[in-house]
C-alpha cells in the first residue's frame, strides 16, 4: 500500500494531468490497492481521510454521488471516480477487458432470455446482514432480468448469471457459475479487496477469475456497516437502466473511503448508446 506521502504525491500528479476533462479512471494494476487504511480507489476519488484509520469502524465520509443521477461526477460532484482494473495475471487481465467491451448493449432486448440475479443469504449471519436490502423475487420481464432469493452457503450450477451478491469469507464452486459478459458480483467480508490475500479471505480476484467483470471489496475493517457495502437494489437498478459497471458500483456505496473498486469500468450490458468514440475518451 502507499503511504499518505506517496499517495499526495500521485494525486497532484492525476488532478494536473486529467483536470476537469475526464470523469474517470481505470488504474491498471494489482498493487498498490490501499493508502494506509483507504482503498486506492476511495482516496484518489475521495481524497485521503486520515481519521478514518483511527478506527476503520467508524463512520466515513459519505459520496454525494450515491443514488444520485449524474453521470458527470466530476463536475457535479468533484468526484473523479477510479476503478481498479486487477487480475491475476495479464491473461486474466485481457479477459476480463474483453468481457467488458463484448458485454455492451447486450441484455434487456425485447425477446431475450432474462439475466439471473441471485442475492444469497448464507449461514454466516453477521455477513448476510445485506439480506434486509434485498428486493422480491420474480421475473422482470420489462428489465430483461429475474430475481431469485437464494439461502445457500454458495450457488452451483447456476446460469445466465448477471449479479451474485452474498456474505462469506470464502466462497465456494464459482467454477460453476455461468456468468454473463458485464456481470457484477461480491461477497460481504472485511477484507475482500485486500488483493495480496494476508488476511487468509477470499479476495475480489477470485470473483473476476472466475468470470465476473466487476467486484467489490473493502480494504480494511469495516464492521459490517452496510453503508461501506454495494446496495443490493442500488446496484441493480442503476445498472439495468443503462449505467456503466463503473457508475453502478458506485452510486450504490452511500460510504466507500475503504471500498476497493475492481473490474472493466466501462461495461454496460444494459446501455443503448451507439456512440463509436464513447470508450476512447
């Protein structure tokens, strides 16, 4: 991780350079991922919150871009929003790129199958607790999407999957789960975005190695405060109306400061804009 020093040093670089022409970032590599106790990615969209590492359990700052309607949010908002584009491994890493751009445009099409999006309440229940959040189960057949309400301690088997939210420190048979290009998905535990893996939790990589082009993951203890994690319907909604995976995952953080943002910012499965030069600028 970077230390403040190191990271004031980056972010005066970042702000000269970009200025107030671009609304986002995609930050192409594992590590660093955390500026002492922030994410990478809450500080230089954020900027550095040293109270915080006082006690990683206390409240945050909180976005004004959550649930809002913006999609300038450095202009609206002064929010520069970052992504983390991680992966294992360079290979993994194109893949994942390329799930993202063969995503666009894809899902809600009068006709199509729906899209599987499965919120999962385990065993665990101090992880579950995002269980209170979820919305009914059913099929949206306007949204292109159904929803199923899963008690299970990990899905198997499971296809056509668009979201996979739930709460564990590991999860387990992902290597069954058919996701779809643009699919989202995390897991709620305390060190998620952790991406060298000290802490023995499963991490967001495992997520986007297995097939998921955007995850979620905090950076240091956050206490299961459910402001610090995606909204389960926050999450959903934005993005089945056309919003990037970059701009769901975070209107739907009301506290990201710890939130390590990963995966290929720009998916957008749901969006119907046909602008060529739209990913180049």
């Amino acid at each position: 991780m970077l230390t403040p020093g190191e990271f004031d040093g980056l972010a005066k670089q970042v702000d000269a350079f970009y200025g107030k022409r671009v609304q986002g970032l995609a930050l192409s590599w594992r590590q660093p991922y955390a500026v002492n106790c922030n994410a990478i990615t809450g500080a230089l969209t954020m900027g550095y919150d040293h109270r915080l590492c006082q006690n990683t359990c206390g409240t945050s700052r909180a976005s004004t871009y959550f649930g809002g309607i913006s999609t300038r949010p450095h202009t609206d908002h002064g929010m520069r929003l970052s992504m983390l584009l991680a992966a294992s491994d360079v290979t993994a890493a194109k893949a994942l790129i390329d799930r993202g751009v063969r995503s666009d445009h894809t899902l809600g099409l009068r006709g199509a199958l729906p899209a599987q999006v499965h919120y999962v309440r385990t065993s665990d229940s101090i992880r579950s607790q995002r269980h209170v959040l979820f919305p009914p189960a059913g099929l949206v057949r306007q949204l292109g999407i159904e929803v199923h309400l899963d008690d299970t301690d990990a899905l198997q088997h499971a296809e056509r999957v668009l979201l996979y939210l739930t709460g564990r420190e590991r999860v387990e048979h992902l290597d069954t789960i058919g996701f779809l290009p643009g699919a989202l998905a995390d897991h709620l535990t305390s060190f998620g975005g952790v991406l060298d893996g000290s802490h023995g939790q499963m991490t967001v990589l495992s997520w986007i190695n297995a097939g998921a082009t955007a995850s979620y993951g905090t950076t240091s203890e956050p206490c299961a405060h459910l402001q610090k994690f995606p909204d389960p319907q926050a999450l959903l909604v934005f993005y089945v109306q056309g919003a990037t995976a970059l701009e769901a995952y975070w209107k739907s953080v009301r506290w990201p400061q710890q939130g390590l943002f990963v995966g290929e910012p720009l998916a957008a499965p749901f969006s119907r804009a046909t602008n060529p030069t739209a990913r180049a600028d």
